[in-house]
C-alpha cells in the first residue's frame, strides 16, 4: 500500500513523534551534517571514506580496494554486541533504537509505538533525500527486511 498524501506528511513531520508536540529535528541535522562533511571530503579528493556520527553512518568507495566497508548493528537488547553487519559501498546506514531514546519508532498509520520493536535500521544512497532501499526491523527475536532481502 502506498502512503497517501496525509500519512506522508506524517511520516516527515518532526513534531509528529512527541507526545508534548515539539520538534525534533535531531535525525534531520545529524543526517545533514554527515552528507555535508562527506561533500567536504570529496571536495578536498577523497573517493574512499566512512563517516559514522552518533550511529548513523556514510560510506563512500572502499575500505580496501575490493573490500565493502563493514557497518555493524548494535544488538538491541546487549550493548556490547552486534546484531548483523552490513556490508556496503556509496551508502548510508540509519539505526534508531528504543535502547537509545525510549520508544520513539512510529508507526506511520497509528502514530503509535509498535510494541516489540526494539530496532530500525534503513539503508539507502542517502540519509538525507530520498526514500532506504532497504529497511531491518528487529522486533524481539523476530525479524523483519523491507526491500529487495527475503525476511
């Protein structure tokens, strides 16, 4: 089902997912900074780089040459664990966790917390414009995959 035009406003509306209404455009500035350094980095010659700011992460090129960088994904419920690794080039890798901000994941259509999801990360060509490519929603020991993977 696509979102019509009222459910894609709440999906970009940064007031949407607090409960007191007020903005929140933490997600939007870090995303921002990130996509702005690495224009910085290209710039400056650099073809090869990854760039992580407090979890979210943009990788250009390789770590090595042949090599994808390696992205990992903190476990939702044991902090000095991965849940997966993601290898990836000229992406952008976006967790949100309720482990780090209490439940602040929405669902589009409710406006609600899903109850079990523990975590979202999106993977996409950027965190800034357009929509992921693929999305891994880790809901307690469940696991959902959006886009081109199988569950």
């Amino acid at each position: 089902m696509r979102a019509g035009p009222s459910r894609q406003r709440r999906l970009l509306d940064i007031r949407a997912h607090r409960p007191d209404g007020r903005p929140d455009p933490t997600g939007l500035v870090k995303g921002w900074s990130l996509e702005n350094a690495g224009r910085i980095l290209e710039a400056a010659g650099a073809r090869d780089y990854c760039i992580n700011g407090g979890g979210d992460v943009v990788v250009r090129g390789e770590a090595a040459p042949g090599k994808a960088w390696r992205v990992g994904i903190r476990h939702p419920l044991i902090a000095d664990r991965l849940a997966t690794v993601l290898a990836v080039r000229g992406a952008a890798v976006a967790t949100s966790g309720a482990y780090e901000r209490g439940a602040h994941i929405r669902d589009p259509f409710t406006g609600q917390a899903p109850g079990r999801v523990l975590s979202f990360t999106v993977v996409g060509p950027s965190l800034t414009s357009g929509m992921p490519t693929h999305g891994r929603l880790r809901d307690g020991p469940h696991r959902a995959r959006l886009g081109g993977e199988p569950a």
